[in-house]
C-alpha cells in the first residue's frame, strides 16, 4: 500500500526552497516567463519534459506537484471579480 501524496502548488515548491522564479527558472532550464504562466494559471499544462525538469529541481516525483493549481486559483479569482463586478437590480 502506498501513502497518498500530499500535492502542492509550484509557487508551494519554490517558496519552500526559497527559490525566486529566475532561480528555479534557471535550474531547471526554462524561462523565468514559463514559471510565472504556470503559477499564474495562463499556461494550462506543462509539457513532460519541462515538469521533469522542475520537478528534478525540488527532487520530488511529478505527482507531488499540483500543475493545476494556478488556472484553478485563476479561475476562482475570475468568478469572485465577476460577481463583485455584477450590477446591482
């Protein structure tokens, strides 16, 4: 029997480790831009070979990232500013 992983956010991943997104960028071989599209949510998923890298970095599986969680949080963001943003009848 396995133990669930308990997934976390990169951003999770990267403030841990006290990695600014240049550093974490750079180590894993990818652009500064490309981590900000994945914690912000505006890259929908990562291809294999970039999650490897990021995930090498932190020496952690890929599953105990959560590649999702910026466009979920992004997505959570968007309907609270549209309600707020609704008029009032």
């Amino acid at each position: 029997m396995t133990t669930p992983i308990d997934k976390r956010p990169l951003w999770y991943w990267r403030a841990t480790r006290r990695l600014s997104k240049t550093a974490l960028a750079e180590a894993a071989g990818v652009s500064r831009m490309t981590i900000s599209k994945i914690e912000s949510g505006r890259r929908e998923s990562p291809d294999l070979k970039t999650m490897r890298a990021i995930a090498g970095v932190f020496g952690v599986g890929l599953d105990a990232i959560d590649w999702e969680a910026g466009k979920r949080e992004r997505d959570e963001r968007d309907e609270r500013d549209a309600k707020t943003l609704a008029p009032v009848a």
